[in-house]
C-alpha cells in the first residue's frame, strides 16, 4: 500500500508541479511591498520561459518528489487505518469524524515531511531571484539541504512547520474526507459505479473543499519558509501570527487567497491523477478500493 501510494504520488506531482511553482511566486509576488504591479499566472508563466526556459518550470522538482515518498504514505494510509478501526460494521463514519481522522493524518505527515518542503519553496523561490539579476541561493536539493543546516541549524529545517501542520491538517481535512465521502455517496446514490467517473468527481469536490480550506494557512507557510536567517534585520516575520497579521495590514484580507486559481487548479489535476492512478494501482495489486 506505501509504495503504490507513493508511486502514485510522484506521477501526479510530476504531472503537476509547474502549476505548483506558479502559485508559489503568486504567493510571494507583493511580499510587505505597498505599491506593486499586480501579477497574472500567465504573466509570471511568461517570465519563467524567458528566463529559465522550459525547464525553469520543474526547479524545486527532486525536493517535491522526495517530500511526498513520505507525506503521502502516511497521510493516506494514516487515514485509511484510523477509518478502519473506528468504523464499525453496520454504520459508517460521519462526515465530521473523516474530517478530524484526515486532518490529524495529514498533520502527522507534514511534520515528518516539512524539511523537504521548506527546500522545495526555497528553491521555488529562488527562480524569482534570478529573475531579479540574483544569484540563487542553493544549486540542487543536496546544497539546499547542507546550506540551510549549516546557516540556520537542523531545526531551521522545520522553519514555517506551524503553518505547514495548519495547511496540512485543513487540506486533508478537505480533501481526504471529502473524497471519500463524496466517492461513497456517488456510488450508493447509484450515480456511477465504483470507476474512474466516481473518482474524477470525487476528486473536484475534494480539490475545491481543500483549497477555500487551506489557501490562507499556505500563504503564510510559503512566506514564512522563504525566508531566510542571516540576522534579524532579514527576518520579516516571527512567527505565523506575525506573517498573517503584516500580510493583511500591507496587501489586505485578499491577499491570504492569492494563488486561489493556481491552487485548485493545481490540486484539480492533482488529486485527478492522483487518486484515477491510486484506484488502479490498488486494483493491480489486489487491494480493495480506497
């Protein structure tokens, strides 16, 4: 079940991640400036290509891949496990049990995963420096992780891991619950069979659920991970109140959705490929459904 989940994963993050790395330099784009031209997905999409060619898409891809052979094994199995021992035979879970079982997996998993996270934005980022006449701060996933440890520490792996848990818990909350609510209530409502109809439809709902959810808990992650330590005149915030509290006095409420259509676009697909994959891969092996 671990390695189909994580095989599962790294084909939809792969298939995914440019959409990824455009909602992460929307989310930065602005960053406590007052007067700024508004960005467009499309706008940053164009200055990707003609800066960093094809190819600038996919920076920050190994540390991506590398967080979800942990984060999604254990969220998704997490929950299938939890749901499992708390169901009983004659009566399904209610929704808001799934909830609570789906939020407390995906924040177990985000502490374990954080660490490539945080390298993941980082790198993410840096093609917004380059962008800028800067030299990138890391060359690959290894230095990233040796010049982070050695300038801020083992712990400074696990900087922004506070709103990394509150995204994680209120993504999966959506998503994994919602998912699987939905999927049952298509298939006993009789509206499809248990096929790649049901899971495409189960999948909207959840990726639509997990974004209104989690959009503002991942602005402040992805801010509160770009930073870097170097003295406290370079460090913006400190700690996530701090983040949210400055971001909305200097851009405004809307500015904790920014990225919203990147999001879902990205976690639309995402959870598509993912989980039409994930069913199939189950079945190949001769599990049972999700």
């Amino acid at each position: 079940r671990i390695m189909v989940t994580s095989l599962s994963a790294m084909v939809a993050e792969t298939t995914t991640f440019p959409i990824d790395l455009l909602k992460t330099r929307l989310q930065l784009h602005g960053e406590s400036t007052q007067s700024v031209r508004p960005a467009s997905a499309y706008r940053i999409a164009v200055q990707i290509a003609r800066n960093d060619g094809v190819l600038g898409m996919y920076k920050g891809l190994s540390p991506a891949i590398f967080r979800h052979m942990f984060y999604t094994p254990i969220r998704i199995a997490g929950y299938e496990h939890l749901r499992n021992v708390f169901a009983s035979s004659d009566r399904p879970l209610p929704f808001y049990s799934k909830a609570v079982i789906g939020g407390i997996s995906g924040a177990i998993a985000q502490v374990i995963a954080s660490p490539a996270d945080l390298i993941k934005v980082r790198m993410q980022a840096d093609g917004l420096m380059v962008s800028r006449g800067l030299q990138p701060r890391y060359s690959g996933l290894f230095d990233a992780l040796n010049k982070i440890i050695r300038a801020e520490g083992y712990l400074g792996l696990w900087k922004g891991v506070s709103a990394n848990v509150q995204r994680a818990f209120l993504v999966n909350m959506g998503e994994l619950a919602c998912y699987d609510h939905a999927k049952r209530f298509i298939i006993g409502n009789k509206i499809s069979n248990d096929n790649i109809y049901a899971h495409t439809l189960s999948s909207v709902m959840s990726g639509l659920a997990a974004t209104s959810l989690s959009c503002p808990a991942d602005v402040i992650k992805t801010r509160m991970m770009n930073q870097s330590a170097g003295g406290i005149t370079n460090i913006k915030y400190r700690n996530s109140y701090d983040c949210l509290v400055k971001t909305v006095k200097v851009e405004g409420l809307r500015a904790l959705w920014k990225g919203f259509l990147p999001t879902w676009a990205r976690l639309g697909p995402w959870q598509f490929v993912f989980w039409v994959s994930y069913e199939k891969f189950r079945q190949i092996s001769g599990l049972q459904s999700f």
